[in-house]
C-alpha cells in the first residue's frame, strides 16, 4: 500500500518545472520570496488561506519545534517557520517531495530553520515527546489506519501539545469520482467523517478542542478562482493528470460529499 501511495504523488522533475517557470517570467532564482510558490507548494483545499486557517491555530513561537506531518514539497513548512519563528520539520512518505522540499527551502535560504526526513505517519522517525505542537494537511485520506496515525501523531508530542489536522472529511454518503488529489483509485482512498478521527483521537488519549469546516473556502477555492492564475500551479507539481484530479475534487465539494476541516487536538 505504501508503494502505491508514493507512486500517486512521486514524479521526477518537480524543482526543475518550477525553477523554468519562474525564470522564464523573470524571476531572480538568488533572491525568491517564498510567497511565489505558494500555488504550487500547498497542496490542499484553499492553498495559502488553509495554510493561515491552520497557522492561526498553532500558537507557538521561535522557542518552539514544530513537526509537519506529511509536508509535501514543504510548503505549509516554511510558511509556519516564517509566521511563528519555530524550528520545523517535515515529515513525508514520498522521496521525491522531500527531495524537493529540501531543494526549495534551500533555495529560498529557509535550511536553517527547517529541516526534511522521508517516513510515514503511521511509523514516525522520532522519539517520544520530540514536538511542541504537530500539525497534518490533507494526509489522512491516504491512512487507511487512522488509529495508528492518531497514536503516532500523540506519541512525537510533548504534554500540553497541540496537534493540528487539517484533511478531507466526507460529509455525505456517495461515489467519489476518481483520479482524486490525493488518490488514482478507490484502492489506496480512506478519506473518512470527522467522528472518526475523533474517535481515534480519543483512543490515543488526546483531547479534542475542536473542529471547524472550511467548506466556504473549498467552494470558493473550486468554483472561483483568481482571475490570473499564479505563476506555478499544483500541474507544476503533479503534471498534467492535476486538472483531472481538481474537476473531479470540485465535483465532489460541490455534491456536498466531502469538506476540509480543521481539527485541533491537545495532549493531557
Ligand atoms: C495532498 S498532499 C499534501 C501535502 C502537504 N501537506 C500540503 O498540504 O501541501 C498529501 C501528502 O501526504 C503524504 N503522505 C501520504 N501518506 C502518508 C503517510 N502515511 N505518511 C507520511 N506522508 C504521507 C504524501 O506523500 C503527500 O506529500
């Protein structure tokens, strides 16, 4: 199951798509804000306004370390380094986006704040108690075992830390269409009801705070984009199967079958 999901999202040539595209419209690639990512290294429903949604949540600051768990190409990583000052790390299963994050952190002059590691959720490379607060974006729909993420995102957290998911709910019962975002099939697909992350949740002895669905945000994301693209896009880092996978997850929200929500747990 591990292979399939790293073949949905892993694919060669991610930096070097981006790297071009900014180039060819002027970019200096020795000076680049990181903000002119931000289209293609937030991989979630709401781009950088999820982004904020989850950086609102976190309150922690430049004494702090911060685990991303399921970081992608590292995008969330580095707007929570510069909103917060913590230290940050991602975590990812796939090779080729931790290889990316660490190539575009790099090239933003971010390395020393942050730092990159591939492994899963389910099987965290850290010791007990390693972070003062953990937050995951739109990961758990391909944990097909959300009782072992819950335990293993409690496990890295230190006492009195917050864990932060932000993921694909469902919301109503139905057939999703597929090639989804974070899924080609059906397979290797597990997005499930807030209840059950609560559920497990409760299992791995955390508290719940509280939840908050962002369905607005996924409406607008979906059926009102900005009127000028940005200049790197989710197709520079997934390829041209991306629009696809977006008709397909704005057919969804648009049924009401599923919704991004933010979930915030604290350890006792
Ligand atoms: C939709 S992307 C979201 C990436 C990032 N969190 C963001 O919001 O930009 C899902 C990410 O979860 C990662 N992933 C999926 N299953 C995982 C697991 N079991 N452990 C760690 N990462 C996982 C994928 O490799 C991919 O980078």
């Amino acid at each position: 199951m591990t292979e399939s999901v790293e073949q949905h999202y892993g694919n060669d040539g991610i930096v070097q798509r981006i790297v071009e595209a900014l180039t060819q419209s002027g970019f200096d690639m020795e000076n680049l804000d990181p903000d002119v990512l931000a289209g293609a290294d937030e991989f979630h429903i709401g781009g950088r306004e999820g982004t904020i949604q989850v950086a609102s949540a976190i309150n922690i600051n430049a004494e702090h370390q911060l685990l991303d768990v399921g970081c992608g190409i590292g995008g969330a990583a580095r707007f929570f380094a510069r909103s917060t000052g913590a230290s940050v790390t991602g975590v990812d299963l796939t090779p080729e986006f931790v290889g990316a994050a660490i190539e575009l952190t790099n090239l933003v002059g971010m390395s020393g704040q942050i730092d990159f590691k591939v492994g899963s959720a389910t099987d965290l490379p850290f010791m007990d108690d390693t972070f003062d607060a953990v937050t995951m974006l739109h990961v758990g729909m391909n944990i097909a075992d959300k009782d072992q993420m819950m335990s293993e995102l409690a496990r890295v957290c230190r006492p009195q830390g917050t864990i932060l998911i932000y993921d694909v709910t469902i919301t109503k019962k139905g057939d999703l269409p597929y090639p989804m975002p974070w899924s080609s099939t059906p397979q290797f697909s597990f997005p499930e009801p807030v209840e059950n992350y609560e559920k497990a949740a409760a299992q791995a002895g955390l508290r719940h705070i509280g939840n908050s669905d962002h369905y607005d945000l996924a409406v607008k994301f979906f059926n009102d984009p900005p009127a000028a693209p940005p200049i790197v896009t989710l197709g520079h880092l997934m390829g041209p199967r991306m629009m696809q996978m977006k008709d397909n997850a704005a057919e969804a929200v648009n049924q009401g079958l599923i919704s991004p929500v933010m979930m915030e747990f604290r350890v006792p």
